[in-house]
C-alpha cells in the first residue's frame, strides 16, 4: 500500500516507487482505454485513490472514468464482464509492443510515445512504462519479474556519483561510507518488493543472506530504484533518521 512505514531496521521505507507504479497503470490504461474505443483521451480522466480490502487494510486503487459527468458511459463498458478480458489483452499487447529494440533502449521511463501526453504533464514525472507493467503482472498473475541488471546499473550509477564500491557478486549492493555515520551497505530493490517490518520478499532475503547482513543490521539501507533515481541524496537521509529514530 501507500502507507510509509518502517524497514526491517527501523529507517523509513519510501513509497515514491510504489505511487509512482499506480500512477504509470493507471495513465497506461486510459491511453490504452482512449485507443480501445476510439475517443480522445480528454474524454477519460485516470487517478489512484487509497481505498481498504475485505479485512480492512489499506490498498491503493487505479480508476479511469469519463471526464464528464453524466458522460456516454465509456468506462462502464470497459468494466463490463464482456469486454474487460478483450481490453487488458490489448493493453498486454501494447506493453509488448513497448519492449521493442525501437522503444525500450530510448525509453528510459515514459515519453510522448507510451505514456505522456498534454494532459497528464504534471505527472511526468512519475510515470514509468516498466513499473506499470510490473504492476499490471503483479495484479493479473499473482508474479513480479525483477530485472537484476536494472538493480546493478541504478547502484553502479548512485556508487560513481557518491564515492561508493559496487559489491559486483549481489545485484543492487554497493557499500559507501556515511560522513557522520561510517560505514554503511545500501541494497537497490524493485519499487514493487517487500522489505519492511512486516514481510521481506524472497529475493531480498537471498540477497542479504548471501552478503549475511541480517535486515534489522542498522548499517542496512534499503532503497527502491525509482526513489533512488529521482533523490540519490535519500540514501544519506534514511542512514540520519535510522540513527535519530
């Protein structure tokens, strides 16, 4: 869900990954819903809210809906039984399409081509084709594929930038030294993967056994690959409120 919580280790655990996927499907399906039934994508407005399941927990929500309000019913027909298979088969169809040697090398997280348009601009920012695949598998097969090499170059990257040493024998890892704090072991993850108090997925928990690091060792920072690209400078702001909390 959007709700920040806590690693393993007491630092907070950025949901900036996680909005950021629901905002991706959520413009994925309007765009895709504007090509289905061949209106404007004006003529459909795309969102998150946070909502609650059956036991009450909270969980986030993509929506498409008609721009106006008493308009011709657009995403009541999407959502009926009938068509809502045919449309997400076409959207599967569209993502495929995306990971073509034309689009995917140039595309680094959303352009005009997949998910931008004039209307949504002031989100993008967060849209990122990947992630709202991502999400879109989650939902429909229960499955997160995880690109390790994405994992290597975010922290390779982040490692160049802040005097870091890229730990080549675990995907994501680097370790880097705090100014204050000494040293420290940063772990990438996918946006979509547990590490919390709560639940650690079963990739994370390899990793760090692999480097034999337990998840609450106050010299982990665990960050998603979307939070670090768009605020490198997290890294040392998670190790200072580990050390306060």
């Amino acid at each position: 869900d959007l709700t920040v919580g806590f690693q393993p280790n007491g630092a907070p655990d950025p949901v900036d990954g996680r909005r950021a996927a629901w905002f991706s499907l959520a413009y994925l399906l309007r765009k895709m819903a504007a090509a289905f039934l061949d209106v404007e994508p004006p003529e459909l407005v795309a969102g998150i809210y946070a909502g609650t399941d059956a036991q009450r927990r909270p969980v986030p929500y993509a929506f498409i809906a008609d721009a106006l309000e008493n308009g011709a019913g657009f995403a009541t027909h999407l959502g009926s039984e009938s068509v809502f298979p045919a449309f997400l088969s076409e959207v599967e169809v569209f993502l495929n399409r995306l990971e073509r040697d034309d689009h995917a090398p140039l595309c680094s997280s959303s352009c005009y081509k997949c998910l931008r348009d004039y209307g949504n601009m002031s989100f993008h920012a967060l849209l990122d084709w990947r992630l709202a695949r991502d999400l879109l598998g989650v939902l429909r097969r229960g499955a997160l594929s995880v690109d390790e090499r994405r994992l290597h170059a975010a922290v390779k990257v982040w490692a160049d930038g802040y005097d870091g040493e890229v730990i080549e024998s675990s995907p994501g890892v680097a370790r880097f030294s705090h100014p204050r704090l000494g040293e420290h072991i940063l772990l990438v993850r996918h946006s979509l993967e547990a590490a919390d108090r709560d639940l650690t997925c079963e990739r994370v928990s390899s990793v760090l056994a692999n480097l034999g690091v337990d998840s609450k060792d106050e010299r982990l920072v665990m960050i998603d690959h979307v939070s670090l690209d768009r605020d490198p400078g997290r890294v040392f702001k998670l190790c200072d409120d580990r050390a306060i909390g």
